[in-house]
C-alpha cells in the first residue's frame, strides 16, 4: 500500500515536469488550431442545419424552453408552419427553464450546437448580442409591424439602432392573495409598504406562510424585487447603463423591507415549489404571493375552488406604483447560414396574423401582448376576472425588465441575501455591492 | 449475564442499521403517499397511491433516461474491462523497459479530481467533435486507474505454469491473454463490473455538462430535473421517479452484495 | 542463436506489452493529463465560448488573487474536507469495529443494513435530503418538534447548510469505508490478541495497540481517497442549494462550474480549475510525505 501510494507520488511529480513541458511548447501551435475550431465551431451549426441546398429544404433548429401547455402550443406553430410552405424545416426542441438559461443554451452555442432560432431571456441578452448571435431583425418586419409594437417593447432590444429580438409577450407582476383567508383574519388587500407587512405578519400561521417570495439567487429572484426599487424612483444602473447607481437610501430601504419578510419568517427561505407556481396558494400553504400574469390561468384551471385573486403590488409612503413587464424574447443566430429563413419563421410566428399571437397571450397563458393590435383583438378576454386587475390598474405602472449582464444581476442578488440572512442591512449591502456592480460592467463589457 | 452482554452488540448494530436505512424507508413509503399526506408524521401510509409510479413512468423522460443511462453504463463497462484488463496484464506479467514508470504515471492520475479537469474535459471532448453525442457521454468515462491497478493486482498472482503451457502451444504473448488469462479473470471482472456499472449509473455531472439534447439525457440528470428543474413535480411523484431509478442498483446490490463486498475489499488492501 | 533469440522474444514482449498498454496510455493522455495543461493553456486568454480567444497573458491570474468569492469558496471547501474526512473515517471506523465484533448471523445482516445506503446514487440522496430536511414539511423537523427540541432551518440556514449536505453526503459514503476497514481487520491474526490478553491488554487498549496500528496502510488509503473526493462534491450541492443560501455551500469547483458554464468565462475558470489542481496536488503530496514518514 505504501508502496503504491510512493510511486503514485513519483508519477505525480513527473506529471508536474512533464506538464511545464507540454506548456512551454505547447501554446504556439495549438493557439492556431483552437482558434481555428474555435472560429469554426461558431459556424458550423449553420453548416450543418444547411445540406447541400439543392432543392431540398433548409433544416432550421429551434429551442425554447417551456411548461407542457406552452411546449403543445409551439409544437402546433411548428407543424403549422413546416405545413404550409415547402422552404424550411423546423425542428423543435424544449428544455426546462433551470437548464435553459444556465448551461444549455450558452454550451450549445459554444459546442457549435447552437440553434437558429431561441428564445432569450434579459440576463442572456447583452452577452449574446454582442457575440454577434442576434441577428439584426429590422429588416424582415412585415409592411406597418414595426408602428404596431409598443415603442418602450422595441427599445428593450435594440442595440445600436438594430432589433436584436422580437418581443412577443409582456409578463406583468402582481399580488395574489387567498380571498378567504384574508376576510378570516380580517385583514384588507394591502395597498401599502407596512400594510402588506402588516398582513403577512396576521395571516403567518403554522404552516401557512404570509407571503411567498422567491428565497434563491438567480434572475427570477431580482426579477420580483425590482419594482421595490422602482416604486421609490431607485435604479441599480445609472440612467445610461455605464455605472453603478446601487448605492442609495432607495436600494437600503427596498433592502431591508425585503429581507425583513424572511427573517422575521413571513416568508418561507425554503419553497416546496418553483416561487413562480402558484401552486403556493392553490395548495392553501400560503396567504399572499407575489406572481405574474402567467399564473391566472393555472389558478383558474387548476385551483378553481381557491378563492384566488390578485392587487396591484403594494407602494411605499410617498412611493409610485410600478412592476416588472418580464417575458422572453425571440432571436435569431447571427451566424446562422439562413438568418432571413429563420427571421421569416420569428415573424410568421407573431408579427404577423394577430390570431397566434392572441393565442398564445391568452389561451396558453396570460400575458400582455407587446402590440396594439393584438390587445384590440383580445379586448373582452383582457376583461375578463382577475385580468381585468391587470388590465386597468396594473398595466400603466409596467416597466420593462432591464437587461443587465448576469454578473451585475449575480451582485445584485448577493446584496438580497445579505440583507435576508442579516449578514447586513440594507444600506451596507448596497454600499459594498457598489463596486462589485462597476467591477462587473467592466467585466462585462469586455 | 453473558447472554445479555451477547445480546447487546447485535441490538446496538440493527437499532443503527434501521437509523441506516430510515431515509430509504422514507423515500419508498413517500412514493405510496398521495400528493397532501406525502410529509405525513406516520410509519404507514394512510392510502397506497401505486398510481404514483405510473404517473411518474408516463410524465417523466424517465423510460428513454433509464435505456440511455443502461447503454452508456454498459458500454463503458464493457470497454473499460477489456482495456483496462489488457494493461493491467502488461504490467504485471511482461517484462519491458519503463513498466514502473508508466504504471505509477497511471497511478498518478487517481490524484486528478474529475470536477477539476470537467471544464477543459469539457473543451477538449467538443474539440473532438464528442460533444452532445453518445461518444461524448461513453469515450471520456472509459479510462481510470483503479480498474488498472485492481487487474495488475489480480495477475500478479496469476499461475505461471499457465502461461509457459500456452508458449508451448505457440501461443504469442497477446494470445496469451486474450485466449486464457482474460478468460480467466472472473473473479476479479465481476466485482469491477458491478463497481463500474454503479459508478456510471450514478454520473450525473459529465452528462450535464456534454449534452445538450433532451433525448441524451441520463437518468441522474432526470431525477435532478424532476425536483429541481424549476417546473413544479409534487415530491410524492418525485420520490416515484427516485424509487425507480434507484431500483437496478438495489437489485444489484442484492443479487452481487457478495461480490460488491469482494470488490471493495480489494480497492482497500495492498 | 540463443541471445538472438531471446533478444527477439524481449523485443515482442515489450512490444505487446505497449500493445496492450496503448489504449490506456492514450485514453489517460487525452482524458486526464492533456486537460490539466489545456486548461493552463486557456487561462491564459479572454474567452467567452462564443466568440475568437484573446490573449491576456497572466491576467486571469492576477484577477484571481483579488477575486474575494473565490478564496471564500476556497475556505469553504478545506472547511467540508476538515469536517467530513475526520468524520467520516471515525464513523465508518467505528462501525467496523461494531461489526467485528457481533458474530453469528446478525452480523450479515447489519452489515447489509450498513451497505444499503451505498447503493442510493448522489442524486437520490440529494432529493432524499431535501424531503427529510424540508424546514417547513419535513420528517426530521416533525421528529425534533415531538422530542421538544426546535425546528431547525437545515438547507435554508447559511450556518447549517453545508454541514446538513456534509451529513447526507456521509450517510452514503460510510458503508463503503466500513467495509474496506472491516475486512482489513479481518486479517489481523486472533493470536495477536490472544498474546495481548496475557499481557493484560484487552478492549481500548488492544484496539489502541494493535488493531490501530495494523489498520495504518488502510487508513492512509482511506483518508487520501476521501480528502481528495472531498473536492468533487458537486452533484448534492447542485442539487440541494446550488450554492446557497447566501453562498454558504459555494464551494471550490461550484464556483468554477458557475463561472465557466453559467458566465461564459472559460478563460478565468480555467485559471481557478489550474489554481485548484495545484492546491490539490500539494496537498496530496503533503499528505503523502506525512503519512509515509510517519512509519
């Protein structure tokens, strides 16, 4: 044994030397060659989804990320459109969210793997942008599409004057809460900052928890959290994207009102369900969750006989309403071989017949369509129930969420934590996550 | 008083081994349980849900997971005993210049922790062109020492008068492998085999990393997506799916616990 | 003649003996050794996967010292190694010892029950874990309630986190140890303790001098293994806290797999996967040395 482990030493010591070798010949040569594949690696997803063009159909590779209805929805769009013209191919794959948008969307594209079409969330966007993997849709809008989106949807995408992706839906964010319990306890629907900590407080109970918020670090979890922020005027970049405006009495006191709801324990650190779910109140574990529109159709599909129903996000003293318009976008692959082919298929999908795009904003999910057109067509839909909160008293305050690189969002979120877990309170989080937000622009920006 | 005192000691080691096996306990009796009774303070379920397996069979990619993670599982294993038997043979029995050498530099690579090399594994297998495909999974898992080392282990002790009859029968040095000592080795292939099958049953990070396609997908990696794939599972559906991936390794493990102890033992001595 | 001869057979023997050895010796190559020196390689360079390489020199390096998220996770790893290695060892040595001792038919049978575990994979005992460990839900917490004590947060405390994933990665790891420990007892030859008894050595101290030192070869193994697996624990992790709460389970190679395959940044985990390997290998050639020389 002793032995064994003496020669495996001696054999770890020659590695080391064989090592130093290996490197001191090594990076001339192979730095040409992994460019090259490198280099090579970048197109040949476009190489190899175009054989041979003659006369056969161009194959295009398209991934998104969704929850079974959504998956039907794509599929049938899919088929629909691999149907009616002879052209193109598509070939659908999903993937779920936690894998989507950490690892499998940037190893694809790094394996060469990469899709024409995907969809991309705001994290992702300033990266994949510049890497020149979002091609430049303003050409391919159909005839008076362009005047039909919201302005503020268009300019979440462009980038120096080029639409990098088609926004298609508008997810708002809003307080759903458990009518009954609510009445029980005799509490009314919060309308202000120490309201809604008033009342998560009453209807904390046993195993019932106040108020569910997202407790994990990653994009959804600042996603909920902006809108305190905003409410207050505070932002985390400066108005021109380049610096840190993180430290200030805003970010301190959204901070600590924050993370004062999962230390005093109104809020569970740890959820038995996605926070997105609304399967926290369906399944009675909670009195008030903060969600989106996505969840209206669960709740009435699912937990019909839940009286669920949804308020405007509470605003603090002196504050202005404000929420979060999330939703993903879709782009194409800059370096995709048939970037017009797959542009066409985008705005197939929903630039064009305001049908599918109605469909998908309402039947499949709720969520606000980014064009005009489309909310006309749906008017009685967005009336209906719990929408109708959205639509009238919600909708205005909508922001659209900021695309900040992941390593400011990263900082951001580590700010959130300190402040739950009570390693600082809101005004030290925010000074100390100052630089580290310049430092990851910087880093960013590279 | 004696009869106390024998007593003791096999009490103590059940009442420890139940401590053993109560979260196995909990996850099996937790796959029974219906979706609201599944944190129940109870030893048995009010209600047999059995339905929880079906609906983790048919909801899940867990059927294409378990074909995938057999095929990469045996295939690796498969490869990696004839290779790794080869050069433990050629350690052990053949005499050539630069043996001690090439075997602790073998040796040597037991002190490389995958998770350390992952992310330039990772680079070189996509260089390769390996990357989302079954070689991607298979190719890189193949080599390691230990099996090596255990197949040196084992021939030394080979019977030599073997060998000398098989160069009587003109039999070449490599015939004389892979006609009687490979055949041979059972003893040692089965407990390795059971080792490797598990070690790759249970990867879940290689996979992760070098695919991409959901019809690649590894059994771990199902399971890890089942409970947190951000899409809500209820833990009794969960615990169905673990219940069922865990099912080839136990019945493994009951039907070789023998060898399984065999090959442990072996990894521990000399 | 005969030299000729012999000399041919020598060089057939060395030449089959690579034949043989040849798939290894590559597969090793390319699998292990190429990566260690790839990854020196890119660190040396600005890459984001997606687009050309550029050179930056010792940059990442130098970005590395600095770089406050990492040492931190770098002191949670040599934290979990100084925790669950004594442990470890400890327990699945005790339980040997325990097993040794029962005779006749119970002895199977726990050591059955002691294995079991073994065959439950990393996943599965990650998603075992967070089922019992729920804060809000979970078994032990209902268990700890009854017995009067408080429940306790587990996964969701930035104090209790890392040791609850230490405690489930344990449970899994002990029977294999035990049974490697167990069978090394084995051999220890009866009259040793027969000869001890008449000295008047019996129970702790026989143990202290005989069996202890008889298991030093399987307790070097044991403990060398184990620290250096006690690097790679990443599966559980991912599974169960995927770095929280807070970064309090952000260890080492999380960190690196968080900058490479999240961030994009090869070139700078690249840097902290050779940093690393150097810590490692250090160690383990420390660790080497102390044990060997101690004989």
């Amino acid at each position: 044994m002793n032995k064994l482990l003496k020669s495996a030493g001696v054999g770890a010591a020659a590695m080391l030397l064989g090592l130093t070798a290996a490197c001191g010949s090594g990076p001339n040569k192979s730095d040409q060659s992994a460019s090259a594949a490198s280099s090579g690696s970048a197109g040949s997803a476009a190489q190899a989804s175009a054989p041979a063009n003659g006369g056969k159909k161009i194959k295009l590779k398209f991934y998104d990320f969704h929850t079974e209805a959504e998956e039907k929805f794509f599929k049938s769009l899919v088929d629909e459109y691999n149907r009616t013209q002879d052209r193109v191919e598509i070939e659908y794959s999903t993937f779920n969210q936690g894998d989507y948008t950490t690892t499998k969307l940037p190893t694809a594209f790094a394996s060469g793997e990469g899709p024409d079409i995907y969809m991309i969330s705001p994290g992702d966007f300033m990266k994949f942008a510049k890497s020149g993997l979002m091609a430049d849709l303003s050409p391919y809008f159909p005839e008076g599409a362009k005047e039909d989106f919201l302005p503020a949807s268009l300019d979440a995408v462009t980038v120096d004057n080029k639409i990098m992706a088609l926004p298609f839906e508008l997810e708002l964010l809003g307080l759903y809460y458990n009518e009954d319990m609510l009445k029980e306890a005799n509490v009314a629907v919060p309308k202000t900052w120490d309201e809604l900590y008033a009342a998560a407080k009453t209807l904390t109970k046993g195993k019932v928890a106040g108020l569910v918020l997202p407790p994990d670090k990653g994009p959804y979890f600042n996603f909920i959290w902006y809108p305190f922020l905003w409410q207050q005027g505070g932002s985390v970049l400066s108005e021109d994207g380049t610096k840190s405006a993180f430290n200030s009495p805003e970010t301190a006191k959204a901070l600590d009102f924050w993370g004062r709801f999962f230390r005093e324990g109104l809020s569970p650190k740890k959820l038995q369900a996605g926070p997105w779910e609304i399967d926290h109140l369906g399944k009675k574990e909670a009195a008030m969750q903060i969600v989106g529109t996505w969840a209206i159709n669960r709740a009435e599909e699912v937990f019909k006989d839940v009286p669920i129903n949804v308020a405007p996000l509470p605003i603090p003293e002196g504050g202005q309403a404000a929420t979060d318009a999330g939703g993903w976008k879709f782009a194409v692959n800059g370096k995709s071989a048939n970037v017009e082919e797959a542009a066409k298929f985008v705005m197939w999908a929903f630039a064009g017949d305001p049908q599918r795009a109605l469909k998908w904003c309402t039947e499949v999910k709720f969520a606000y369509s980014p064009r005009q057109s489309v909310v006309e067509a749906g008017k009685d839909i967005y009336s209906k129930g719990m929408r109708k909160v959205f639509t009238d008293e919600i909708y205005n305050s909508a922001i659209p969420e900021p695309r900040y690189p992941s390593e400011v969002l990263d900082v951001v979120g580590d700010a959130m934590q300190q402040v739950m877990y009570g390693k600082y309170d809101g005004a030290k989080a925010a000074a100390a996550a100052d630089p580290l937000i310049n430092d990851a622009l910087q880093k960013a920006s590279k | 008083m004696l009869a106390v005192k024998r007593l003791t000691l096999p009490t103590v080691g059940i009442l420890l081994g139940l401590l053993m096996l109560f979260p196995i306990y909990t996850m099996a009796i937790g796959s029974l349980r219906s979706e609201t009774h599944v944190f129940d303070f109870r030893l048995l379920p009010s209600e047999w849900e059995w339905s929880n397996f079906t609906t983790a069979w048919t909801q899940s990619h867990l059927p294409r997971a378990i074909v995938n993670s057999l095929f990469v599982s045996t295939v690796v294993t498969v490869v990696a005993m004839i290779f790794h038997a080869m050069s433990g043979y050629a350690l052990a029995r053949l005499r050539f210049p630069g043996r001690s050498l090439v075997f602790a530099w073998m040796l040597s690579t037991l002190m490389v922790p995958f998770s350390i090399i992952m992310l330039p594994l990772y680079l070189i297998t996509k260089d390769l062109g390996l990357a989302n495909s079954y070689l991607g999974l298979i190719v890189p898992s193949i080599f390691n020492a230990y099996g090596i080392f255990l197949f040196r282990q084992f021939y030394r002790d080979f019977p030599r008068e073997l060998e000398e009859a098989a160069y009587i029968e003109g039999l070449s040095l490599a015939g004389t492998f892979f006609k009687i000592a490979f055949p041979l080795s059972v003893p040692i292939i089965v407990p390795l085999t059971i080792g490797f099958f598990l070690a790759n049953w249970n990867s879940y990070l290689w996979p992760l990393i070098i695919t991409q396609n959901e019809k690649l997908r590894v059994v771990q990696q199902e399971l890890a997506h089942l409970v947190g794939g951000g899409y809500f599972t209820p833990w009794n559906i969960v615990l169905a799916a673990a219940v069922i991936a865990a099912m080839p390794t136990f019945i493994l493990f009951f039907i070789a616990q023998r060898y399984l102890v065999e090959g442990i033992k072996m990894t521990g001595i000399k | 003649m005969t030299s000729r001869k012999t000399g041919s057979r020598a060089r057939s023997e060395w030449l089959t003996a690579y034949g043989l050895l040849l798939p290894n010796m590559i597969g090793l190559l390319v699998f292990v050794f190429l990566p260690i020196a790839y990854a020196f390689y890119v660190s040396l360079f600005d890459w984001n996967a997606l687009t050309p390489k550029s050179f930056a020199g010792w940059a990442n390096y130098r970005e590395l010292f600095g770089d406050a998220q990492w040492w931190q996770s770098v002191r949670r790893t040599l934290l979990f190694s100084v925790v669950y290695v004594p442990l470890l060892f400890m327990l699945s040595l005790l339980s040997a010892l325990l097993l040794h001792a029962i005779r006749g038919r119970a002895s199977g049978i726990v050591r059955t029950m002691f294995l079991m575990p073994f065959a439950i994979t990393s996943i599965i005992s990650a998603i075992i874990g967070m089922f019992m460990l729920d804060p809000r839900f979970g078994i032990v917490n209902a268990l700890l309630e009854r017995l009067g004590g408080g429940a306790q947060p587990f996964l969701a405390s930035t104090s209790q986190a890392l040791f609850s994933i230490i405690g489930v990665i344990l449970w899994i790891n002990i029977g294999y140890n035990m049974i490697i420990f167990l069978s090394a007892m084995k051999e220890i030859p009866a009259d040793y303790y027969e000869a001890a008894a008449i000295d008047g050595a019996r129970g702790f101290r026989a143990f202290w001098h005989i069996t202890l030192p008889l298991l030093k070869e399987t307790s070097t193994f044991i403990l060398i293994v184990t620290t250096i697996g006690s690097f790679q624990s990443l599966d559980q992790i991912l599974v169960m806290t995927q770095g929280g709460p807070m970064n309090s389970t952000e260890v080492s190679v999380l960190y690196i797999f968080k900058q490479a395959f999240e961030l994009l940044n090869m070139g700078y985990a690249s840097a902290l996967s050779f940093v690393l390997f150097l810590i490692i290998f250090v160690l383990s050639l420390f660790q080497l040395r102390l044990l060997s020389s101690k004989k």
